[in-house]
C-alpha cells in the first residue's frame, strides 16, 4: 500500500487542540474492534485526566471503550485531511494491535499515515508491524500489556525532534510516488499490456 503525503485541515487541527484544553493528545485511527486492542489502550491510559484520547474510527467497542476510559473522545469516521490534523495535532499515536487466533495485523495503513506525519509512535510487536516499526524507529511492545503500553507513551511524550524526522523517513518509501510506479507496472502486466 501506499500512502499520499499528509495534508492537514489546519482549522480542525485547532480545534482539537482547543478541545485537548492543554492535556497532550493520544491518537489512533482504525476500526474500532477488538484486534486492534483498543481495550488495552482504555486500560492503559486509565483514569488520567492529563491525556486526552482521540480516536478516529467507527465500529462495535465504542461504548465500551468510553467506559473503561475517561479520556476517551471518539471522533467518528474522518476525511484525509481531517485525519491528517489529528495526527499533526497528536503528541502520540499508538497502534495497540493484537493477534486473534491465527488473524494478525499486516503493516496497517494508519501505521503508514502516522509514521509519515512524524508523530512519535508506539506499536504492538504483532503481524507485520514489528519490521516497519524497528526502521522507523517506534516503540515497540508486547500486545495485551497495558503496563508497557503505558510507560512506552510516557516515554514518547518527551520524544525529540529527531525522532519524528525518522518516522518521516521509513515511511517516505512507502509514499505513492514511490509506490504507485510498481503497482502501475504488476497492473499492466497482470492486463498483458
């Protein structure tokens, strides 16, 4: 997969700022089911009230989700753009991903998007995202532990500025001028042209 350069609504990135009240923002994008470990996120942000979490996605663990987590604020399904200013607004994206039986995660596009906006990342060592993780430089830690979660976000939110320009790196081949070449070409040959 390939991903566009970001491009954020600057008035909706304020406005979760705004919103945020001056608490640092937690961020995640993806449907809102139980292998993407949500719950684990819930469990470790707890009852703070100096993070705000905003997650951008739709899907069957929302109430649920509001109620193991007081900052908690789902966003709902967001536009590119909006999902853009979410994650230049985040000071944190977090990919709690676990494996479901033999289901796991491949490389998720929304780990692409953040690791191209330069928001200080941290993932779940399952599927395919370890790989893309450990190039980028993101933290990296085991699925169903909130206690590593939370101190891995503690970590980032001190994270330097070298950090996020790394994220931006590994993540810049993976952009569709890079990509879209490749796939243009397997297609024409796929329609023997």
């Amino acid at each position: 997969m390939g991903v566009a350069a970001p491009r954020p609504d600057a008035a909706f990135a304020a406005a979760l700022r705004a919103r945020a009240a001056g608490r640092r923002v937690i961020a995640t994008v993806g449907r809102l089911v139980p292998i993407k470990g949500l719950d684990v996120l819930a469990r470790a942000l707890g009852p703070r009230d100096d993070v705000v979490w905003f997650a951008a996605g739709e899907g069957p663990e929302r109430d649920a989700l509001a109620g193991l987590c007081s900052s908690f604020e789902p966003l709902g399904l967001l536009d590119p753009p909006r999902r853009d200013a979410l994650l230049a607004a985040a000071d944190v994206f977090a990919l709690p991903s676990r494996p479901l039986g033999r289901r796991t995660e491949g490389t998720p596009v929304a780990l692409l998007e953040a690791l191209a906006s330069g928001v200080p990342t941290v993932a779940t060592a399952t599927g395919g995202v370890p790989a893309l993780a450990r190039e980028a430089g993101a933290s990296l830690v085991p699925p169903d532990d909130p206690a590593a979660l939370a101190l891995a976000i503690d970590a980032l939110l001190g994270a330097p500025a070298a950090l996020r320009d790394r994220h931006r790196q590994a993540a810049a081949r993976f952009a569709w001028p890079v990509v879209g070449p490749d796939h243009a070409r397997a297609v024409r040959y796929l329609i023997g042209r």
